[in-house]
C-alpha cells in the first residue's frame, strides 16, 4: 500500500474506532431508560401493551454498523481491536463516573439554577441521571463483548462462505444474530435480575427491542455500500474473504 493511502487508511481507522467508543459510552450513560415507543399512535402495541425500549437503542445499533465496515475494509484483527478497545474505554468512562459521583457538591453549583435551589436536589438530580446501576454495567459489557464478537465472528464466516460477494448478506446476517444475543442477555439481567420485573413484560421488551434493531440493520444496509464505495474511491480496497 502506498504511503499516502497507508496513512489516509489509518487516518479513517482512527476516526472510526473513536467514534465507535463514543456511541458505546453514551450508549452506558442513557441506556438506564425505559420509554414508550409510538405511545400514542400505536397505544395497544405488542401483546396488547404499549411498546416498551430501552434509550440505548437510539445509539448501541450503529455500533454493529462500524464494526461490520471495519470487517469488510480492515479486516477481522482491526475489528477485534476496536471491540476490545470499546470494552476497556467504556470500563474506564464509568469509573471516572463513579468518581465524579462521590466529589461534593460546591455552594456556586445550585446558584442560578432555577430547577433545583439546594446543593442536595443538585446531587440528587446528578446522581438520577449518571448513577449506573451494577446489574445495568454488567449486563450492558458482558452482552456488548458476546455480541460483537460473535457479529466479527459471522461476518467473516458468511463473508468465506460467499466468496466476498453478497455484502448485503453478511451484513444483516452477522447483526441480526448478534444482536439477537445481546438482546436476551442485556435484558434478562439488567430488567429480569436488576430491576425486578415480571418474565411477560421483559420477554415483551426483548421482542420489541430485537424488532427495532432488525429493522435498524435493514436501514443501516446502504450506509455499508456507501462506506466501502467511498473507502475505494480514497484507494481503500476491501480485503478478500479468508
């Protein structure tokens, strides 16, 4: 490879696997959120119940878009870096977390502050939002490191399996597993074991929520085609299946 490309090549890693981090921590940070999806338009949804998702959903799916594009231009090692570089990053966010969380409060951090006049609602208020619980950081990593995994795994395989045609192929393939198995594991411990709630409506969520991401990865299809039609324009050729 030539030097220019080489480095225009690295260049592009660097911006994906930073950008890869960045929508996994976020996706820590918010995912303690349940919502109603379509709560007006869709008001007896699955099994008769308003759709209920987690936040995280808004982000975590496109993480299994990069890492598809990382397989297809980079190469399984590269993918399996930027899953592992993820993990520990996200670890490293989170105890930075739970050391702001123990820092007190100033006396000029409520003033002005027309929502909340004491430095306690101000830390309440912090805590409400940045306080993970352990079931939702164990549930979220352990899912997060199985699934992507597997996802790197299943893409290269369908990737041999096909001869490097049929991109469209591996690409929904190795993401709907995948996902299908982080779905179950983050959702079992996190609402099941963490949060305590009844088997029906966390299997409703595991549904909902694996029906939304299925249907991200149908989305997110020609975003894939685009990224590699661009990476060869800049002289990145995807590697041959092996």
């Amino acid at each position: 490879m030539e030097p220019k490309i080489q480095l225009r090549s690295e260049k592009l890693y660097c911006v994906l696997i930073s950008t890869f981090v960045v929508l996994l921590v976020i996706t820590n940070i918010i995912g303690v959120k349940l919502f109603l999806a379509f709560p007006t338009a869709m008001p007896n949804g699955l099994f008769g119940e308003p759709i209920t998702l987690t936040t995280g959903l808004i982000t975590y799916p496109l993480t299994f878009l990069l890492t598809d594009f990382v397989c297809e231009v980079y190469g399984r090692r590269r993918a399996n870096l930027m899953v592992f570089t993820g993990f520990g990053l996200s670890i490293l966010a989170l105890l930075f977390v739970q050391v702001a969380l123990t820092l007190p409060g100033a006396p000029a951090w409520s003033s002005g502050n027309e929502h909340f006049e004491t430095i306690r609602e101000m830390q309440i208020a912090y805590e409400s939002v940045f306080t993970l619980p352990g079931f939702l950081i164990f549930a979220s990593m352990t899912a997060y490191l199985i699934a992507q995994l597997i996802d790197v795994r299943l893409y290269h395989f369908w990737k041999r399996v096909t001869s490097g045609r049929h991109l469209w192929l591996r690409n929904n393939a190795s993401t709907m597993f995948s996902q299908l198995i982080d779905t179950i594991i983050v959702n079992s411990i996190f609402l099941k074991w963490g949060m305590g709630l009844g088997w029906q409506l966390v299997i409703q969520i595991i549904i909902a929520a694996y029906l939304f991401k299925i249907l991200i990865a149908a989305i997110d299809t020609p975003l894939i085609y685009a990224g590699v039609a661009l990476s060869r324009r800049f002289g990145l050729s995807p590697l041959p299946a092996a």
